[in-house]
C-alpha cells in the first residue's frame, strides 16, 4: 500500500509540475503553444485554460490525498 502510495504521489507530483508550467501567465504561458492562444468572446478566458484548472486541482487534491496517506499510514504503522 505504501509503495503503490508513492509511486501515485511522484507520478501526480510530475504532472501537477507539468500543469502548472502550461497554464497562461501575464505573458502568454506556454498552454499557447498547446491551441491556448485562442480567445473566446463570451469568457475572458479559453476553454482550455478552463478544463486545465479543473485537472489542475484533481491533480492536487490526489496529490495532498497521497501525502495524507502516507501520513496516516506512518503514524499507525
């Protein structure tokens, strides 16, 4: 269980990294590599930049579920 934990919170520590790094900046980001350059004229924002905050707090919330775990496995272990 411990090992199957970390392994999760490396792969999630990796992506989170990675999603964080492509999300727009003041000067563009690097999602406008990725199609994020384009605007929407009903929103301020696109709708990648959307569904890449979404993924970007699922992400984080495996990853602080993962350290939580490992917490509770260690105390009571």
């Amino acid at each position: 269980m411990t090992l199957a934990l970390e392994i999760v919170l490396v792969i999630s520590s990796l992506l989170m990294t990675m999603f964080v790094l492509l999300h727009k900046g003041k000067g563009g980001g690097l999602s406008s590599l990725f199609g994020g350059g384009v605007q929407s004229n009903l929103s301020g924002s696109t709708v990648v930049e959307k569904n890449l905050d979404i993924v970007t707090i699922i992400t984080a919330l495996i990853w602080l579920g993962c350290i939580i775990g490992l917490n509770l496995i260690q105390a009571y272990a």
